[in-house]
C-alpha cells in the first residue's frame, strides 16, 4: 500500500473510532477513494450494524456498502424527518475554516444533500487536500448543472471570473460529457485562491473585484445561476450550528482527519 493509501487508511479509522455513534441508526457514506478506509474502519469496530442504514451517495457508494455486508438505503427512501447520526466523506481540498470543494468523483449533489441531513458532517481526507485556501491545489470548482443549460451557465461563469470552464468529457470520448447519477454534466470552473475568514479580517473584501471571492459569496452566486443544480462547495454552517439555529445539517464539516505523511492524523474542528 503506498504511503498516501496508509495516510487515508489512518485517517478513517481515528473518524470512525471517534464519530461513529454506538447504537448508530442512520450513516451517511460518501465517494471517491478515502471512504472505502472508512467502511473498512465501521466494519472492523465489529459492532451490530443489522439495525443500521448507510445512507450513499452515489452509485460507488451504495455497491461499497452492498459489498461491505450492510444495509443500504437511497436518499429518497429515508422516512420524511428523519436526521442521519452522522456523515462521512472525503474531499478534493479543505482550508482553515473547514469550507471544502468536492465533487472531483463527480458525486456532488448527492453528497450535499446526504451531509445536510446528518447531525455531523465528518470529512476525511491525506494531508495533500488540507490547504490554507480553497483553489490553492485543487484548481477549479465542481459544478452540476443540467445538460440543456451547460453553455448558458458556461457564459454565467465566465462573467463572475473564471477562466476557461468546460463540461467534464466520459472517460472514453466517443461517450461525450460525463453524466452523474442524476444524468446532469459537471462543469469544472476554475477561479483563483479563494479569500477566507481571516483574509476577510484583515480587510480583504471578497466581493469579486478582480475575480478574487470569499468562499461563500462565491457559492451563492453560483448557486443562483439558472441550470445549477449544486456547486461542489460546502461551508457555511456545520450541522450543529444549523441545529443551534432551528434547522438541521449543514454543508461544513464538524470535524476534518488527514491522514499525515509522517503516519500521524491531524484532527481540524470547525470554529
Ligand atoms: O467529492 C468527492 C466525489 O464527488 C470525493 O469525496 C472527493 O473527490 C475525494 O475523493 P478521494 O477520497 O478519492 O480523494
């Protein structure tokens, strides 16, 4: 296994030892490579998951929970009102604040609205996506939009500054654009490093001069553009904040692991 293999590995079993709830009922399962360490770390607490949901999303993740023995159930088959224990997932890239861009497995829109129904958010990650700003990396915004309105919103992106967007090709490009599990494109859109709260602390304004944006303004004014279905980044309150507000889940993680390159695990909570 390499060393960024054993980094995730690490990471998802401190997440799990420490979030997964015993008597857990409902468990959000996120995509991409890291949460398979995660299953595998639920799997060896060797606890009673008969009485347990795992929640995907997407289709990796609901064939890695069929896989894994447990019981899988779809978004849309949760009873009305019910709040998921806890959500795991990775990411492509998380800064100080814990706001995240995900959406490089193409997963977004399911993975947001499974974080957002959850009482805790927890994302794992190796220490290569943990960066003092969201862009700094991981260079361009995941976005899914529906297929009718992709150049439309192409030319929307563009307006607020980012250079360059295009729709996600398939793997094999006799297939076209890539389609999600809800059969929408993704664009990838990307901007320059995004401003944070101590940037706007410090006086910086994020308000789009010069293309340069504050993390959330940024998501509403893509959010707003007719045709996106979900932009891949989360922030702005976390489930227990969300909660201490009147309302349930938020899209920024409580807690974020990485796995280090030292073997170590780094814990950030979210301020
Ligand atoms: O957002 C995602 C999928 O849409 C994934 O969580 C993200 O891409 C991280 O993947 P990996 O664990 O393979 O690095």
């Amino acid at each position: 296994m390499s060393a960024v293999e054993k980094a995730k590995q690490a990471a998802a079993k401190v997440a799990v030892t420490n979030h997964y709830p015993k008597d857990a009922r409902w468990v959000g399962i996120g995509s991409g490579t890291t949460i398979v360490y995660v299953v595998e770390a639920i799997k060896a607490l060797g606890v009673d998951t008969s009485a347990t949901k795992y929640v995907p999303t997407g289709y990796q993740s609901k064939q890695l929970i069929i896989n894994a023995g447990l019981t899988a159930v779809e978004f849309d088959g949760i009873p009305p009102g019910t709040i998921l224990d806890v959500a795991f997932d990775g990411a492509d890239e998380v800064d100080e604040d814990l706001n995240c861009i995900k959406g490089g497995g193409a997963c977004l829109f399911q993975e947001k609205i499974v974080a957002m129904q959850a009482r805790e958010f927890i994302c794992v990650a190796d220490h290569r996506k943990l960066q003092p700003r969201l862009l700094t990396n991981w260079k361009t915004i995941p976005i899914e939009v529906a297929p009718i309105a992709a150049h439309r919103v192409i030319t929307k992106l563009q307006e607020l500054g980012s250079i360059d967007p295009i729709i996600r090709p398939s793997a094999s490009a006799k297939e076209g654009p890539l389609k999600t599990d809800q059969g929408f494109f993704i664009i990838d859109a990307p901007f320059p490093p995004m401003l944070i709260k101590s940037d706007l602390a410090a006086g910086q304004e994020g308000n789009g001069k010069e293309s340069i944006w504050a993390v959330d303004v940024l998501s509403r004014k893509i959010k707003e553009i007719a045709g996106v279905l979900e932009v891949g980044i989360f922030s702005g309150l976390t489930g227990p904040e969300a909660s201490a507000a009147g309302g349930i889940g938020g899209q920024r993680p409580v807690a974020a692991y990485f796995g280090m390159a030292d073997g170590s695990v780094s814990v950030r909570k979210a301020q």
